[in-house]
C-alpha cells in the first residue's frame, strides 16, 4: 500500500485526517450551544423509543429535523458510549466531505490537485472547528458536498446518468437534514449557462428522460422522512403532533428565510466572514481571482461551475437579515476546489510564502499572548475565565501552559521551514493547536461547559434519594442529570415554570429540591435558605428547598415582559 508517492502521499493526508479530527473523541460530552439540544433529543429517542417525533424533555422539538439525531442514537445504540456517538455523525461527516473533494480534485484536474484540494479543506480554521462539534452543520456539508459530487461527475465528467441521480438523492438527504441542503441543486444554474453559451464538456440536456428521474430520486429522499411523518400526524389526530408538522415544514424552513428573527447582520456579513474564518486557504485570493478570470475568458467550465456556485450561495444567504456564518460553510469544499489547481504555481511565488508564514506568526503571538496573560493574570482574563466558566485556577494554568506550548511549537515551525517552505509550517502548527485543544483543553473545559461539573455537584447535595426539578433550564442540565430530572416545560415563561416546579415540590416537600437558574428566582424564593450550586456556561444556579418558598411566585406584567426577552435572547444563544 505504500510502494509508490502517490499511495505515500494519500495515506498521509489519511491518517493526517484521523490524527485532526478524531482527536479528542471520548474525551468530553455535549457543549453548548447546539450540542447538548441535538445529544439529548438523540437520548430521549433512545429512552423512549419515540424516533419519528424527538422530543426535547416534555415539549416536541421541531426546529430541526431529525436526521443528526437519528444517526447519534444509531450510533449509541452500536457503541453504548455517548461520548463518542454524539461526536462521531460529525467525524464521519467531514472525512466524507474530504473523499469527495479529493477525488473530484483527482478526476476534474490531477491527483496531487485533488490533495491540494483535500489539504486547503483539512486546514481551513472554519471546517476544522465545526468538524470536531456535534453540530448539524458538518452533516449538512457532507450532504450538500456529496450533491455536488454527483451533479458534477454527470454535468462536467459525464453524462454518468446514475451519478445524477445519486446528486438529486443526496440533496434531499440534506434537506431532510437541514432544510437548506436544496441549495446543492443551484450548481445547475452556472451548468445551465455554460450550455447555453456553448462551452464545451458541459453535459445538461432536458431532452433525455434521464434527466427528469433526478427530480423524483429528491422527493425519494425527502418521503423517507417526510411521509411517515406527515402520514402519523394527521391519521392519530394529535394537535401536538399537528403542531410540530405545522411548524418544522413551514415556519423553521421558508418562515425563517423570509422572516429571520434572530442572528441579525447586515447584508456585507459574510464578505467579512469568509477572510477570517476561511484562512488559510483565503489568503491565496488576490492571486486567484485574476487567474480564475483568466480561465473563466479561455471558457473552461469546471471554473465556472465551481465558482459560480459558490458566489449563488453568498447570495443566496445573504438575502435575509438573519445570518450565521456557518451559512456559508457548504460552499467551502468547492471554493477549496476551485483554488486547489493553482497552488502549484502559488507556492513557488516567494510573496504568497511569506504571507503564510505571517500568518504562522499571528498564530504564534496570539497563543503565546493568550497563555502569558492567563499565567501572569493580566488583562483579567483568568479572572473571567472563574467568573463565568467557573474554572479554578489549576485548570486555567494548564491552559495557560497549553496555548504556551502552542506558541513555541509554532516558532520551532518557523525557524524549521522557514519562508520558502512556509505551507509546511502552516501544517505543522495548525497540527499541534488542534491536538493540544483536543487532548488538553477538551478534559479541562469539561466540567464547566457540559454542566457535568455543576449536575455532579447537586446529584452530591441532595442525596441518592431525592427528587430533582429543573427551572429555567438548558439541555446540559437535562442530559448530564445523575438521575432521571422533572421538567415543567422548555419554551414556557420562566415564572410559569417556577410555579409549577414549587407546585409539585410542595407535593413532597421533605425530598424535592428544585434547580433554579438565577435570572429566574422570583421574590418568592427566600436566597438565604437557598444554595448557590455553582456556575456553568457563563450562569449561576440555586438549589431551592422547599422552605426556601414562601408566597406566590407571580410578576408583574412589566416584569413578566423583561424575563420574557431575556428568555428569549438565550434560545439564539
């Protein structure tokens, strides 16, 4: 297997994509924000055997569909270990999406094309974070990147009629994912214009009957989920089965393109998103734009299928006023595409090296000043880091030595490679901060970001023995509960939950205790014969006896309207 270079050289980016992404894995639980939502809904499937309508505690949970949560309680029920189920859709996901990069690389241009390809995609500080967390957005990626896959190897490789299909499949298998997996399907609009300006090896044609099976293999895809879905809400009569219908197919999908109503940014947003996030591989953009021109003027339609599409999805998110910029992030394998034929010439050009090792050296003074800060406590830093991740300081100087470590490794890159070979110290130090965020900073972040640390605390406090209620609570508490927890709804006002929580407290008074986020404890709760439990993702929780309550825990409507936009600015959180 490893006779020849190019085995050589693809095992490496192998095993270099084992080594980033599967570091780390079992090494920490869900962190907010989206984690720990998706890893319980996962839990709850399991629990109760309920995988057609997940639930988030008592309320149906219908702002995604379900399939990352299908694949973690799949991969639990195979492994019977969370810690890696809830991490590994995403692991999966992102070596899938690199396959697919590579190998189109590999058949569009040449195979050292395709690992340049591969490499830029491994590397980009975006893909790298998002694919080491248990979010929807690596899945969606995949899906939307293996679409791509299949449309291309008919439109510019064909015809390959089945892999046409295989492109329309796998769309839908996005949509059903997340409902924006539809945009792999705008690569027909650059195809589209190729043809009608008679480029050469664009392969669309609506004349051959193939072409409209494509359209029925993306329906396939969305009824796998879809139909028995809609079928068991309307045959059982369930309003709150109507309810979750009503809302995941319309309001969470063209409700929210149309009427954003949170993660507001202006219309520039992801112009400013992608120079950040997308390095290092942006940085080699004031050369590829006039190159990309240049191909673009000699016709050649891999250019324009690529970039064309990834300048509809810009577009396309960036018409509504709510934006993330995770958005955008399924366009980035195809950008990587785009560029990764001309990294050849760019790597011999002595300013684009010198670029990337300025950017080393940004990397370098932005970890070396981070731990020195922590260590010498200046700016605050460790303060915060216990005031709202409720570190000690054991943990913070073992970060603080870890970003140390960071730094220095990136120096030795530097002297190492030097200027000439700059690529190389990207790699090697990008390498190292990931492996050291992995293996260091996952265990001692752990206890403050899942609330594993805090629901450990209280399970100590109240005893084997006794009854836990959860207040105002987010899905950490939930999930990383010693015992099975009562909740009095999620999206329900706090002070309504509060009244209901000290409602069934009071049927048990001497055994149940009620776990009260701070921004919730109404007047009626007496904080002197309350407890501090401790502090988790940036707030502080209260153990409330029931003696601790005394009179009605009602508000004001002034009131009741301030907790209610607080509430709600922690559901965009």
């Amino acid at each position: 297997m490893l006779t020849t270079r190019a085995s050589r050289e693809t095992w490496l980016l192998v095993l270099m994509a084992l080594l980033v992404l599967g570091a780390g894995l079992g090494l920490r639980d869900p962190w907010p924000s989206d984690e720990p939502r998706f890893a319980l809904v996962a839990k709850q499937m399991v629990t109760s055997g309920d995988w057609l309508f997940p639930h988030r505690g008592l309320e149906l949970y219908s702002d995604k569909p379900p399939m990352l949560m299908w694949l973690q309680a799949t991969l639990y029920s195979i492994i019977g270990n969370w810690r890696i189920a809830f991490l590994l859709p995403s692991m999966l996901a992102a070596l899938g999406t690199l396959w697919c990069v590579h190998d189109l690389g590999r058949r569009l241009w040449t195979r050292r094309v395709g690992l340049y390809a591969a490499w830029m995609l491994l590397f980009a500080l975006h893909f790298t974070f998002q694919a080491k967390k248990a979010q929807i957005d690596p899945l969606i990626v995949f899906f939307i990147t293996l679409a791509n896959y299949g449309l291309i190897r008919h439109l510019l490789l064909g015809p390959a009629w089945r892999w046409w299909w295989f492109g329309w499949f796998a769309a839908g298998l996005g949509v059903i994912t997340k409902g924006v997996g539809v945009v792999a399907l705008l690569m027909i609009v650059p195809a589209a214009l190729a043809s009608l300006w008679g480029w050469r090896r664009v392969g669309l044609s609506v004349r051959h009957w193939q072409f409209w099976v494509a359209p029925l293999m993306f329906l396939l895809a969305i009824a796998l989920w879809l139909v028995p879905m809609v079928v068991t809400a309307l045959s059982t009569g369930s309003v709150e089965y109507r309810a979750y219908m009503d809302d995941i197919l319309f309001r969470q999908t063209a409700g929210r393109y149309t009427k954003s109503w949170d993660h507001h940014q202006p219309w520039w947003y992801f112009l400013a998103t992608m120079p950040s996030m997308w390095l290092p591989a942006f940085l080699a953009i004031p050369w590829a734009i006039p190159a990309w021109w240049r191909r673009l003027r000699r016709r050649d339609p891999r250019y324009l299928v690529l970039l064309g599409w990834w300048a509809l999805i810009v577009l396309f998110f960036s018409i509504p006023d709510g934006k993330r910029d995770v958005y955008i992030l399924p366009s980035l394998p195809m950008f990587c595409l785009a560029l990764a034929p001309l990294i050849p010439g760019l790597l011999r050009k002595r300013a684009f090296q010198w670029l990337l090792a300025a950017f080393t050296a940004a990397l370098v003074l932005f970890t070396l000043g981070a731990g020195t800060a922590l260590l010498t406590g200046q700016g605050d830093f460790d303060a915060r880091l216990m005031d709202s991740r409720g570190l000690d300081q054991a943990a913070i100087a073992a970060l603080a030595w870890a970003a140390v470590a960071m730094g220095c490794w990136g120096v030795i890159s530097l002297l190492a490679w030097g200027h000439r070979r700059a690529h190389l110290g990207v790699v090697s130090t990008l390498t190292v901060v990931w492996l050291l965020y992995s293996l260091v900073g996952y265990p001692l972040l752990n206890s403050a970001s899942s609330a594993s640390g805090l629901m450990q605390t209280v399970g100590q406090r109240i005893g084997p023995d006794a009854e836990l209620g959860l207040v105002a609570w987010k899905e950490q508490n939930l999930l990383m509960a010693d015992r099975p927890a009562a909740t009095f709804g999620f999206q329900k006002g706090w002070d309504a939950q509060l009244q209901d929580g000290v409602a069934w407290q009071a049927q048990a008074p001497a055994t149940r205790w009620l776990l009260v986020q701070q921004d919730a404890v109404l007047p009626c709760v007496d904080r002197s014969r309350a407890e501090l439990a401790g502090i988790s993702n940036r707030r502080r929780w209260w153990l409330v006896p029931a003696g601790a309550v005394q009179g009605p825990c009602e508000l004001p409507a002034d009131q009741r309207e301030r907790e209610r936009a607080l509430q709600a600015r922690q559901f965009e959180e």
